[in-house]
C-alpha cells in the first residue's frame, strides 16, 4: 500500500517546529488514581496541582463501586444510538438527579460537555437567530456557534469579557433578530473568574432573550450544596439552559449534559446529530456519575472543604510573593508572560514533585501564558503547603518573587 508520505512529512514538520518553539506539550503518563498525589511513570509519586478532579471523587469508593457495578449490571457498553436500540434506565435515572441538582424540569446526556455544546447550539440554533458569547467562552461554545452559524445560517457575536455594557448594546443592535441567546461560562476556565450571572440575567430580560450557561467548572464546585454559578448567586432555576461535564467534579470520568425544560431535553432527543448518530454515555460512567450527584448531595462538606482549600493556597501564593488573578475559585491562574517561560517553570515544578501545567497560545492569547493551579477538595493542607513550597523555590529560581 502507498502511504502518502507528503501528508506525515508536512506533520513532522510541524511538530519540529512546536519542539523549536519550545511549546511542544509532552505526555505525563500515570499508574494510578487521579487524587492528591498521583504516580508519575519514571518520576514516581507527585503532587497533583492541574486536575479537575474537584471534589477527590475519582478515587471515591462509593464512586468506582457503583462503575463496576453499572458493569457487572449493564455490561460494556450500549453498542449503539439511545434510539436506536434501547436507552439505559440509568440513563433516566442520571438524567433526572442531574435535572434536580441544577435546579431544571430535565436534563440530556451527552458523551462529553464538548458534545452537550454542539448538539445544543447547533440544534436550537435556526436563521434569523442572533446567538452572542462571552470572549472568553471556552471552545467547544466557540466551534458550537460556528457549527450552529455553518448549518443554520443564524447571526453570531462576541462581546469582551464580562464587558455587561458591550453585551447590551450588541443585543440593542439585535433587536430585528428573531431570537436572541446569550452563551457564557459560569467559570471561565483559563482564569478562574466567575460570569457575572445577576447582570447578564437581567440583560436577558431587558432583551427578551435566552441565557445558557456552561458550569462545567462550577458544578460542584460553587454554592453551598455546589449546585453551580446559579447558587452562588442565588438565582437557582432562574436560568434558561445550563450546560455541565460528569468529568470533573462529578467523579472526572467523562460525559456531560444539557439541562433546561422538559420540551428541551425532548427535541435535542428528537434532532441533536450527538444523540442520534453517536453511542450514548456507557452505562458504567453513567452510574459514576450519578454516586457522584448523590455524594454531592449527601456530603456538602465536601465542597466547602474545597472552597476553604481553595481560599487558602490563594492567599498563601500571594503572601509568598505571586500574583495570581484575583478570584475565589479553585482555579488560580500565575501569569508567566510568553508561553516557553510558563512550560519552562512547569517543568521546574515538576522536578520539584508538583504536577502543575504551563498554558500558552493557542489556548490563551499571546503574551499571557500562565501556569494554571487547581486546588481540590483532595488535598490536605501539608499538601497545599509542600505546592507553595515548590513555587516559592521554583519562582526565586526563575526571578519572579524576591
Ligand atoms: C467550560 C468547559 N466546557 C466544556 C468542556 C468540555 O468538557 P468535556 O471534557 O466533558 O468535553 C470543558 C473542558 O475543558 C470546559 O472547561
């Protein structure tokens, strides 16, 4: 057989050219459970400061009893599309405590949050329509509204980040528009930073339009009981459509979901392209993720444990000369500058037994690479304290504190 050697030249090509760049990104390989600590395949144990494993439920018992037993009970897999052959009563079952947790009438599967987004967008999304989003929206809302625009031919925006007056005067300028949606994030991903959910909820109503929000790394994470961005500001069941991910803070597996009214849940059933021409979420990962909710709901504890962690290694950082972006999520992004410099002090950490990943362009603009830290529930405060003791090493090293 010929292969086309052309094609992989061009691609070695490319990768000798990120490798020269210094950005190429290496694999970290490991031998165990996400958790505090993790086995690294030729460095043995290091802190982990870079998981969405939020609440420590990947290594929860309750959480890998019930995967083995959606096992053991379902089988493998669903070997085919829910219409097709058969939906999982887990599936339902899933789908209803997800409802409940957000605070919906229903909510939809999907085998990850990347597909939740674009089988929403771009099945809602029809001509006429004016669908605009948050700068900083994270990319599988950005490739669901070209999707949505490529398919529909609906009218798509952006206003700046949090920027509540661009947002009203881009949907002032929609007014002819045969609907209007709002996309945002509840925590923007890359910087911890919490939408502004009261304002944008109220610009909904001034507008007539509808607000979806993507809480993959809110659920479970904010409000009291963790019920999202909504708790936080005390606006449960106020939002129109909420969009989450089963693989972070609920047990990190994999899978996410749509959640809104009834009569949505139902026509992403009937049209979304993921859930007609793709396999559902396997059984196993279903019946995770529900332990995980039902953890959640039973243990609120957990979550505030996560949130004093989280307030904790922020003013400890800050206090040992860095300036993370202000916040009060567990996401806490230190600025580095050009993109080498922040795998270049990730690579430092990790010789110094902290597992923390270096962020550059593509994923954040030019200029503003950033070692990204996420603290979970899992970690103890040795723990939190031995991270702070590597940064401050790593950061006198490289010139950055005093
Ligand atoms: C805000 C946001 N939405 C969606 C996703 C995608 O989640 P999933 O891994 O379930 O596809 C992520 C994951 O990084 C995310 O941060």
């Amino acid at each position: 057989m010929a292969l086309n050697r052309q094609f992989t030249a061009s691609l070695e090509q490319t990768i000798e050219q990120l490798k020269a760049d210094k950005v190429y990104k290496r694999l970290n390989y490991l031998d165990s459970p996400q958790s505090a600590r993790v086995q690294m395949e030729g460095r043995g144990e290091v802190l982990i400061l870079s998981s969405n494993n939020y609440l420590g439920l990947c290594d929860e018992p309750s959480v890998i009893d019930a995967g083995i037993k959606g096992l053991e009970l379902y089988g493998a897999g669903t070997a085919s599309v829910r219409f097709i052959c058969g939906t999982f009563a887990i599936h339902r079952e899933l789908e209803d405590a997800l409802a409940k947790f957000v605070g919906t009438e229903a909510s939809l599967s999907f085998v990850s949050a990347w597909n939740a987004n674009e089988g929403f967008t771009a099945t809602v999304a029809q001509e006429g329509d004016f669908i605009i989003s948050d700068a900083l929206n994270h990319a599988s809302i950005i490739d669901s509204m070209r999707l949505a625009k490529a398919i529909s031919k609906c009218t798509t925006a952006v206003y700046k980040h949090s920027d509540m007056d661009d947002l009203r005067a881009k949907l002032s300028e929609a007014k002819g528009a045969k609907r209007r949606m709002i996309w945002t994030d509840g925590v923007f991903s890359m910087e911890g930073a919490i939408a502004k959910l009261p304002d944008i909820l109220q610009i909904a109503r001034d507008h007539d339009a509808i607000v979806v929000v993507d809480d993959s790394h809110s659920t479970g994470v904010l409000g009291k009981t963790g019920r999202g961005t909504p708790e936080h500001f005390g606006v449960l069941g106020e939002v129109d459509v909420i969009t989450s991910t089963l693989g972070k803070a609920l047990g990190g597996a994999a899978g996410g979901f749509v959640a809104g009214s009834n009569a949505l849940a139902d026509y992403l059933t009937q049209r979304s392209r993921p859930q007609l021409f793709s396999n559902a979420l396997p059984p196993t990962v279903a019946m995770s993720a529900l332990a995980a909710v039902r953890f959640v709901e039973e243990h609120p504890e957990r979550v505030k444990k996560l949130q004093d962690n989280s307030r904790y290694f922020r003013e400890n950082i800050t206090e040992a000369g860095f300036k993370p972006l202000p916040g009060e999520t567990p996401i806490i992004p230190i600025i580095v500058g050009e993109t080498a410099a922040a795998i270049q002090m990730s690579d430092m950490l990790l010789d110094e037994g902290v597992f923390v990943t270096g962020f550059g362009f593509p994923v954040v603009p030019h200029g503003q690479a950033r070692v990204r830290c996420q603290i979970s529930a899992a970690h103890s405060r040795d723990d939190l304290d031995e991270a702070i003791g590597a940064f401050k090493t790593v950061g006198t090293k490289l010139g950055i504190i005093g």
